[in-house]
C-alpha cells in the first residue's frame, strides 16, 4: 500500500484565444514502507479512552505489553457505561498497518466487546472514530484474542462501540505494520479555464484531480495547496506559460 501526497506549488492566468487558462505544477510524493520486520508498534504510542472512573483501568493498560486477562490485576482498560465508548492510540507516525490484534476480558463478561469497531486513519474527528473501518468485531474466540487484518494507513487506531449505554473494556491492543518511510516526488502539470483567485473553485479543481487519480488506481492520495495561485496576464496569443520554479 501506498500513500501519495500532491502539493500545487503555483498557478498562473494566460489569455489564448479568449479563454483565461490557468496552468499549474503539482508536485506528487509518495511514500511506501517495507513490509517486513514487522513490530507491535502500538508499544511506543499514547493511549487515551472516553470518560472513566476507573482509576486504576486507564487507556495505557491496553497497550503496556501485558496480555493478563484478569481485570482484577489491573492490566486492562475500560470506560464508563455510555453512548459510543472509545479507545485510541496515536502511534505518533503514520503506519502501512497490516493487522490489529484485540485481547478481551477473560475474567467475566467476555460478550461486553461484541459489536466494537476498529477504524483507522488520520483524523481526530469525532475522537477519530469517523476514520475508515478496518473490521467489527461480531464474536471472540474462547481465546480470548482475536486478529483482524486491515491493511490499510494512519497514524491513530481506534476501538469503538456505537450502541447506547455500552462500555468498553481492553486487556491489550496490538498494532503491527511499519512507518512509512521511503519518498518519491513527481511532477504534473495541468489546466482549468475555472477563476483559481476563488476558493470555492481551487477545492473544486483539487477535487476533479482527486477523481481522476481514484480512475487511474491512485486513491490514498491527500491534496493541497502550498500558497495561493500567481495572477499573471498575458497577451492574446502569446504561448510562454508562467514561471513556476
């Protein structure tokens, strides 16, 4: 898998033939990370949970490398009962994560974990719970430990349980992928008779490009501008684009 990340470095105005056309280089990074040597990389990251009273069952028990089943010896994490209880860890990069591995309460109450969700990604919206979905989790094994593949990029891995009056209990969360790290730029050029000094129409020209991409297989893709388009008239006729070094 792969992310690519596109920055439009700059836009310009020419007049040809009385059509205003503006023409802009994007700059295209992509960054894919090795898939071997795979590590539990949820042990270096930061843990946080929606509101608990349990002060001795914070978010961090989850993910402190303990797969003690026994709530009562303190390594696992839970939440209050309410509406959407959640768990998070910011893994403080972002990860090509290959799989996510949940170790349930083993003590009692094996069943409170039906009906969770994995969901990973980038955003913190919504706690970062509106991130793609990675799996539901519908049953656990007698286990007690359930591995789910994902395949997919983010930074932040969240367990969540959209029902009412739930609470969400972990005894341990693994992670394994690797950190994107490897960069590759490209360069594309092109052109929109749409006013680029509106916003409204820059967002809609990013977007056109986005789709475009999705229809050659290119779909991770984030795109930006880096500064505001140069405005930079041009005689009818005259075919020398702009600078945009």
């Amino acid at each position: 898998m792969m992310l690519k990340t596109m920055k439009i470095l700059c836009g310009c105005l020419l007049l040809l033939s009385g059509a205003c056309i503006w023409s802009r280089e994007v700059t295209m990074s992509s960054y894919a990370g090795s898939t071997s040597n795979l590590s539990n990389v949820a042990l270096g990251g930061y843990a946080t949970q929606s509101a608990s009273s349990y002060t001795e069952h914070y978010a961090s028990r989850s993910i402190d490398g303990n797969k003690n089943t026994d709530f009562n010896d303190k390594f696992c994490s839970t939440t209050d009962y309410a509406d959407s209880p959640w768990w998070r860890v910011d893994l403080l990069n972002m990860y090509e994560i290959s799989s996510v591995v949940i170790t349930n309460r083993g003590d009692c109450c094996t069943q409170r974990i039906i009906g969770a969700e994995i969901r990973i990604g980038n955003s913190l919206d919504n706690n970062g719970n509106n991130n793609p979905r990675c799996a539901d989790i519908s049953s656990m094994p007698a286990t007690l430990t359930i591995t789910n593949a994902c395949k997919m990029i983010g930074r932040y891995v969240n367990v969540v349980i959209p029902e009412t009056n739930r609470i969400l209990t972990l005894c341990e969360v693994e992670v394994y992928g690797v950190p994107i790290t490897k960069k590759e730029n490209l360069r594309i050029k092109f052109h929109t008779t749409e006013n680029m000094t509106d916003s409204t129409a820059r967002d809609k020209a990013l977007q056109q490009l986005k789709t475009a991409l999705a229809k050659k297989g290119v779909s991770a893709v984030q795109l930006y501008w880096t500064r505001q388009p140069k405005l930079e008239l041009k005689n009818k006729g005259d075919s020398k684009l702009c600078d945009v070094n």
